[in-house]
C-alpha cells in the first residue's frame, strides 16, 4: 500500500526505505535527486505521476576513501536528507536549501558546524567576510555560503530568538508555484520580525521595505555579526548579556571566525587611527579589532555611506561587553582601557533588488552603426560604440497608441540589423519540444488595449515569410533571454522566438497585422540579454504602419518611447500559489524584481571610521604593552586540498621566536571535524633542541574534542600562567593528540586528528619562524623526539595562530591577568 504523507523523509514515496548507491564518480562528492521521488520537480507532482519507490542516496567511493571517520559520512547523510526533505516543501534559492541543510547536518543534530576552513580554500578571511551574503561561486566567495548561512541559521535558532522550530520553518519556506519562489531575504524579513515573540496567533504578510535601515533582515545581520565577534572574548562573564549578541551556548567557547584574521590596531603602537574602512558589499561585513587603548573616543565619519550600520562593542574586564550603534557623523568616548570590536554590515535595503530605475539607458538615437538603407539616426538598443551591450537586459522600445484600420494590406515594415551573442545549440529546451537557439535577442510584439487604454494582450509577430525569425539546428527557434518575460505565464513556443546571433548588413522586416484590425495597438521591439553579452546591439530604422497602399504611421524622432519592463505579475502579501495553497509571507515593494542572478553582486559601501586614545599612565599601563600575532591565519587557493593528520604520539611543531620580552596570551588551532579515537588536542610549548622538553615554565595545554566530530577550533588559554620570553626566544609550538577514546564504528582505523595546513615559505628553513617539523613523545614523557626532517609537509604548516604580549618589567606590580577578557 502507498502511504503518501507518512512519516519525514518517507511522505513522498511509496515506502520507508532508502537505497544508498556507492558509486566510482572522480570526484568526492554526494547528492540526492528530487525528481527521484518528485516526478516534475520542481513542479508539483500529480496523480498521474508514477511514484518512486524508494529514496536514493548518491554517495561517491572517493568521500568514503577521504574520510574513513563513519560519522562523516553519517554528517553527509544528513545534509542529502535535508535536501529531500525540503523538496517535499517545493523549491527554493540556493543559498537557502544548502544553508539549512548544512544547518541540520550540524548544530541541529547538537554536532559542531561545518568550519569555515573544510572543503574549498580561500585566500583571506576578510574577503569571505564582506561577500555579498548570497554570493555562492568560487571566484565570489569560495562557496562558503554554506557555513556562513548554516551558522546564521544556528546563531538564530535559539530560544531566545527564533528557536529550532521557527528557523526549520524560515529554511523551509517554498513552495511549487514558479511565480511564487522565494528569494533572499523574503522569507526572512517576515520571520525575523517576530524573533523573540513567539509564535504568531494571526498570520498577517507583509511587503518588504525598500528603504531604512532597520528593516528585520538588517537587524539580525548585523546583530548575527556581532555575536560572531563577541565569540573572540576568552572570559565568558565579560560577553554581552543581551540574547542577541550571543551564538548558541555550545559555540560560545569555540569562534567559528578566526578571531586574529580581523584587521588590528595595536594601543601601543600609535595614539589614533583615521579613516579605517573596508567595501562591503549587499549583507557582507568588516570587522576590527583595537586592542587596548585607555579613554578612547570611536567616530564614524561624517560622509559614510549612511547603508552601512557599525556597531562598537566594548569590553572590559569584571564587567559585560556594552554594544552601542554609531551613525555617520556619531563618536563615543569611553573611560579606561578596554578591547573594541567595530563591526560594520552593509544593509542597502535595495541591495537584492533590481529597482525600476536600476540598469544603463538601453534604446537611444544614434548616428552609429546607421549605413544605408539607415538615414541619419537610428533606434540603437546598445551601450556605446566599440563595447558590448549590458548583460542582463530586458528593455522595450514602443510606438505610441494607434487604432488600426479595417484595410487591406495592413502591415508593419522597417528596417533592422544586429549583432548579439552567438546563435547556439546544446538541445536546451525552453518548454516541452521548444528548444533554445540562442542566448539574447529581439522579438516584435503588439500590445492591444482597451477603451481606458488599459493593455488587454500581448502576442509576439513573425516575420513575413517561411523562416520568420530564423531557425537553428533541430529547428529551435527560442531564445533563452525571454524566459524572463513570460516567467510565470501560460506561453507557446512562439512567445519565445526572436533574432539572435549577427545579420548580415541591414534588410527590410515586414509583419502582418492583419487580425487587428479596429483594435487600439502599441507595437514594441523587447530586447533581452541574460547574464553574458556579446555584441553591440541591434538597430531599427524607418518604422512604418501601411494599409490600403497609404502610410498610416510613419515613425518620429519625439514618438517613440524606451520602456524598462517590472515585473507587474509579481505576487502581493498573501497570494496563494494554484498548485500547492501556499501563501506568499513577504512580496516585493511595487515595481521592484528580485536580483536573483546577482546583477548587483559587485557593488560596495563603506563607512569609514577613526579612534584616537591617550597614553598609557601608571594604572593603566596595559595599553602600552606592545603585542603582536604569531603563526598564520588560514589561506589557501580555492582547489587546495592538502590536509595532515597526527596520530597518537606524533606533534606537529612549528618554530617561533619572541618580538620582544614578553608571554603568550591565546593560541588558536583550527582543526577539520572528521577524526578518529581522539577526545582531546594538545598544545606544547617545547625547547627548539632534542629531547624537545617542555619549556621551563610552560604545561602540556589540552582542549577536549568530546564528541563523534572534533569541533573544528581549539582554543588554547595560557594568558597569565604561560613562561616570560626574552626578546629573541625561539621555541617550539607544538600541537598534538591529547588524549584517545575509541568508539565500536573506529573499525580498527588508527587514531588521528585531522589538520588543515596552509603554504608557508620559510616551512623548509632551518633556523627560520615557520620551520616546521614532526617529533614523537611517547606515552606519559614530556621528551620527545624528533621522526621526521624539516618540512614534512612541504611548503605547508598548520593553522596555529597566537596573540603575544609584553610582559612587564620584572619586579613590575603589574600584571596582564587582569585583560584575560580580551582576545
């Protein structure tokens, strides 16, 4: 018996049974099909479908080859049945669907969130930081919209906030009504208005704001930004209090940012800094670090972009962290010494829309490309002579009204020549048997109106003539560009039809309109483009109506007029969807589009920033101790893949050596999750000489790694407790297996942690900082050995990165214990 609608997953098929296909791909990787156990996705399926009996689970030999820990694969799993359970609910943007899913196969399942360091590399935490929050490719952001959304997705599920049912309903809004889909912060701005509320008793939708700042989106950004940061303080008494500015209490103890990547001022090294800025584009963020300067006065300067939101969150020890919001033109002092974080979040309440004014000038009078049979000018849909048009491009240019006449002989004649992308075949299909034949083009249309000069149709002409608008292999005969006009609405394959690719020259174009006759009709040529070009346009010349043999209308400089098409069948707050009853929770404002190609990706603001603060005095001297970071943040290229695993007994050592007279306050090891037998990590501060013995002064630091998955970052606190360096110390920090707990599924695999590790030049150099090496410490020995030469991962080390500081002078009262609160 079929049982639709049992239990989650099983509610879309005949059965409660998954197939897990393994399977050789070349590549590591895993994935489900929704139209497995959905016939039509991502529409609706119907009774006529026949139904997939059971779920299938794609996984490739390879992920299983990289990764023997079996919860990796059980975390893969997970992700892959988020994803059909999502596609029960119908479909979505992308970011959203692999946010959520990346979501549930962590934090959801109290396991650690995937870290921003698995998978794809990246060249700088910052760049990854201030990325448009959609922005899901390599080049834009390393495809890190996983963890970056998966997280949000945790810092908002908590009770305090949304809570976990409310965030699964947020990631799980969609629906399978095409015009319907949502996209960005849609479904998020009518969640997030009721974060700390509750569950509402009335369901009342909403439109989306397109101006101000403090739109629902905008708040959780930015507070999300600084819960990030705030995971940077050591003391959990010196966090702020308010629920906002907190990540899920499992996390607090753990940054999923790499603290030391933020830019940094130093107190002690300068008395002011000016004009501190980054660009940010739509939902990314910049945040700074100054660290610790006395009595200090932040501003935001008086001409920032008034887009940008800044929040400054102070903190100091024995007290909460306060977080107070600057406008352009804003400055707050403060009193003593205290750690800052300036955290700035673009919230361009426009910056995923395409707005009605949006887009270069399209349809212009030129004098270019106009050779006989053209005269003079022409109607030149293009950018600028030389250059290709703009991508993404869907633009009219019309006539003005005119009634037709019930004659023979009516028709539309003028002259036209083009050069737009390539013509191109790949067997695309636009709808069922249309298939595409090129990319951009330009169809005519007649629009008809009633008495109130309302438009009542729209119907695409053809060409007089066998070929129409020409036709390319397979006789396909669309063009992919105008999917974006019909989107939504019932069409046929000649909706979609238009010229596309180079004419030769100009040539004379003629259209019946006979069956129009005594109707009220504008004509227009759409030209549309998707997101590439290639060509300078097209032209139209000596526009013409004739009938009975007389020019009824004869084309004028001042009579034509450019049209930018919005989306008018956009749905409104409430619109329920046809196929499947679901209401649409937030519309766009009227006249606005959704930027779902990321038209506007690369657009930044800014809102620079300056501090000035005083000397350090007799009680307040920390402010003056010089510090400075040691070891390297990560960075790789995006396909680096080069990782290391130690084993019990094995420590990876990198040689460092002290700036100045002073301690090691935190180190920060970055770890990937998947491991086995390991229920802790070591740092060891070790002598640069065999046996490599603990530095006089210094213990073996542990942090634990409780559960199936290693949490990704360890946190390693030596601030006050840690030996006093000489300027010019060398020593050995040391990271390694801190202890071993094994786990009936190990399967008899040997015990390892596992390391990213990045490119550093002097790896291989003796005697030089970032030497890199193996030794072995056997069992319950604070000596070791060393198993391996210099470089045993060639050019690269691990991501171990420590804040030092100056100690003060021997026999000094002072003592830097008291700042344990800062990072």
């Amino acid at each position: 018996e079929c049982k639709i609608m049992g239990s989650m997953p099983f509610m879309y098929t005949c059965s409660n049974r998954i197939n897990i296909l393994v399977q050789e791909c070349g590549r590591a990787n895993a994935w489900v099909i929704p139209s497995d156990f959905l016939r039509r996705y991502p529409d609706p399926t119907t009774k006529d479908d026949s139904p997939n009996q059971d779920i299938v689970f794609y996984m490739c030999h390879e992920i299983l080859d990289r990764d023997p820990n079996p919860y990796a694969a059980a975390n893969t799993f997970a992700h892959e049945l988020a994803h059909v359970i999502q596609g029960g609910f119908g479909y979505s943007f992308n970011t959203m669907s692999e946010g959520g899913a990346t979501w549930l196969e962590g934090p959801l399942l109290n396991l650690p969130p995937r870290p921003m360091v698995y998978a794809w590399g990246f060249s700088d935490w910052n760049r990854i930081l201030g990325a448009h929050i959609y922005a899901n490719t390599k080049p834009l952001n390393s495809r890190k919209f996983y963890q970056i959304h998966g997280m949000f997705l945790s810092y908002l599920s908590q009770p305090d906030l949304l809570g976990d049912r409310a965030t699964s309903a947020l990631q799980n809004y969609q629906t399978f009504d095409s015009s319907h889909r949502p996209f960005g912060r849609s479904s998020f701005d009518y969640f997030l208005q009721h974060i700390g509320t509750g569950r509402p008793e009335e369901f009342l939708p909403i439109t989306m704001e397109a101006s101000g700042t403090k739109y629902a989106f905008a708040e959780a950004l930015l507070n999300y930004r600084v819960a990030m940061a705030a995971q940077c303080i050591l003391e959990a008494s010196a966090r702020p209090e308010e629920p906002e500015y907190q990540m899920p209490e499992s996390m607090r103890e753990r940054p999923y940012w790499d603290c030391s990547s933020f830019p940094v001022f130093w107190s002690a090294d300068a008395l002011n800094v000016s004009n501190v800025a980054a660009d940010i584009h739509y939902g990314g963020a910049a945040v700074f670090r100054l660290a610790a300067p006395r009595d200090a006065t932040i501003s935001i300067d008086r001409g920032a972009d008034p887009l940008v939101r800044t929040k400054v969150m102070a903190v100091s020890a024995g007290a909460k962290a306060t977080v107070i919001e600057l406008a352009p033109g804003e400055s707050i002092a403060f009193e003593g010494s205290k750690e800052y974080y300036i955290v700035q979040v673009n919230v361009d309440p426009e910056g995923e829309f395409i707005v009605p004014r949006s887009g270069p000038e399209l349809w212009k009078l030129s004098a270019h490309g106009c050779e006989l049979p053209c005269k003079g000018k022409a109607w030149w849909a293009g950018s600028a002579p030389g250059r290709e048009y703009a991508p993404n491009q869907l633009q009219s240019l019309q006539t003005p009204l005119m009634t037709l006449p019930d004659m023979e002989g009516l028709d539309l004649r003028f002259n036209a020549r083009w050069d737009m992308e390539n013509e191109y075949y790949d067997g695309s299909e636009l709808k069922d048997g249309c298939y595409a034949k090129g990319w951009d083009g330009v169809q005519v249309r007649l629009l008809t109106y009633d008495a109130e000069g309302e438009q009542v149709s729209s119907t695409v002409l053809t060409p007089v003539g066998k070929d129409g608008y020409g036709f390319g292999p397979r006789d396909s005969t669309g063009i992919v560009a105008f999917q974006r006009l019909y989107r939504g609405v019932r069409t046929t394959c000649g909706d979609y039809g238009g010229w596309t690719g180079r004419s030769e020259g100009w040539s004379e174009q003629r259209f019946s309109l006979k069956g129009f006759a005594n109707r009220t009709v504008r004509i227009e040529w759409v030209f549309a483009s998707d997101s590439s070009s290639g060509g300078e346009g097209f032209w139209v010349d000596g526009v013409e109506v004739r009938a009975g043999g007389a020019t009824l209308f004869e084309g004028r400089e001042g009579e034509f007029r450019p049209h930018v098409f919005t989306d008018s069948s956009a749905p409104k707050p409430g619109d329920v969807g046809a196929q499947d009853g679901v209401p649409v929770v937030a519309a766009l404002p009227a006249g606005y589009k959704a930027d779902r190609e990321l038209r506007r990706a690369q657009e930044t603001r800014s809102a620079p920033w300056s501090a000035t603060w005083k000397p350090a005095s007799s009680d307040a001297p920390v402010s003056g101790y010089r510090r400075a970071y040691l070891g390297w943040s990560y960075a790789a290229p995006i396909d680096m893949r080069k990782t290391a695993r130690i084993h019990p007994g094995q420590e990876g050592c990198v040689l460092q050596r002290a700036p100045f007279r002073g301690s090691l306050r935190v180190a920060t090891l970055f770890t990937l999750l998947d491991k086995i037998g390991v229920n802790a990590s070591s740092l060891a501060l070790r002598e640069t000489q065999p046996p490599f013995a603990l530095v006089k002064g210094a213990e073996l630091l542990i942090s634990s790694s409780p559960g199936v998955r290693d949490p990704g970052m360890h946190r390693f606190v030596l601030d006050g407790a840690g030996p006093v360096f000489a300027e010019g110390d060398e020593f050995l920090m040391c990271v390694g297996v801190g202890g071993e707990k094994h786990l009936p599924a190990d399967d008899g695999f040997q015990p390892f942690l596992h390391l990213p590790i990045r490119a550093v030049p002097t790896a291989g150099e003796r005697g030089a900082v970032g030497a890199t090496a193996m030794i072995f410490r056997p069992q319950g020995s604070d000596e070791a050995v060393l198993t391996t030469e210099l470089d045993p991962w060639e050019g690269h080390s691990i991501v171990l990165r420590s804040d030092f500081m100056e100690a003060p002078a021997e026999g000094s009262a002072s003592s830097t214990s008291a700042f344990l609160a800062f990072p």
